[in-house]
C-alpha cells in the first residue's frame, strides 16, 4: 500500500487526536496516589503475591468493581471496613447508607483513614479516594450524600475487608 498525502494527513490526524484524548482516557488518581510515600509500602510483586487479582486490580491499578457484585454492599452488621491492601481501618458501620449505586457508601471515613486526589481519568473531574496508610485505590467521593456530611464515599468492596463488632 502507498501512502499519498490523504493517508499520511488522516493518520496524522488521528494519531493527533488519540494523544490528544489520551490524558481524558485514563485515570489519573493512580500518578498522583502512587507517586506519594506511604507508611505501608510494597514492590509490585509483593502487592500481586498478596492480593487476588480482583484486589489489585482496584487497589494498585485504580480499577472499578461491577456494581451490585460485592457482598460488602449487602452488610449492615456493626462493625468496621478495612483496606484490604493492608488492613488499614476505613469507615465505621454507623456511616454506612445505601446509595442505591450499588456499591458500599458512607458518608464519613474514620479519621485520618483516607487521602484524596483529583481523577480526571474517562473525560469527567472526581475526587478519588485512597487509603492513606497504603495508597491503595478505594473509590470516589461525590457531594450527593446524606447529612450530616453531604458526602457519599463510593467505595469498591472489593478494596475493602469487613470485621463485625460485638
């Protein structure tokens, strides 16, 4: 196949855009949450050694669980959600609500439990949540929460272990 001047500037052309739409493509909570320090640091192999698949994928590749797929959605016993990267205390069961999203949401994390960072990865601005011992992906936070906070924390199950309480 030849290339005339119409191949060369349509391929150009696309190549252009696809660059272009690259950082819009892509989640961006992974840069700035994993280029940090954490108290709880691993290599990559220890981290894949250590989680299933499904786990890192989440925590260590800012993935995103199928909704309604975690039976961490389904829990309403007292007690408290974990990171499940490195067992780090999230949220207390008295913040849980159901969001109708189908994924765990709280509308307060425990103190000093999780970071935040700017994810304007798939063409839209949200705040991305991560554990801040670990810096293991967990979800996002949207101001369309119940009081008294107004925020919902979406969470994926899967990052996240539960320990029931008394």
């Amino acid at each position: 196949m030849s290339l005339n001047r119409r191949h060369f500037l349509t391929l150009g052309g696309g190549a252009a855009l696809a660059a272009g739409l690259a950082p819009w493509l892509t989640p961006r909570s992974a840069s700035a949450a994993k280029a940090a320090t954490y108290p709880y640091a691993l290599t990559d192999e220890q981290w894949r050694a250590r989680l299933t698949p499904a786990q890192y994928q989440v925590l260590r590749r800012d993935g995103t669980e199928r909704p309604y797929t975690s039976p961490l959605n389904d829990e309403h016993r007292n007690g408290t959600f974990s990171c499940a990267g490195c067992e780090q205390h999230l949220f207390s069961s008295s913040t849980k609500f159901d969001s109708g999203t189908g994924w765990p949401s709280f509308w307060q994390p425990l103190a000093k439990a999780v970071g935040e960072t700017r994810d304007t990865g798939f063409g839209m601005v949200r705040t991305a949540v991560h554990c801040a011992n670990c810096g293991g992906h967990l979800g996002h936070v949207f101001d369309d929460g119940p009081r008294p906070t107004g925020l919902r924390y979406c969470m994926n199950g899967v990052a996240m272990t539960f320990t029931a309480q008394g």
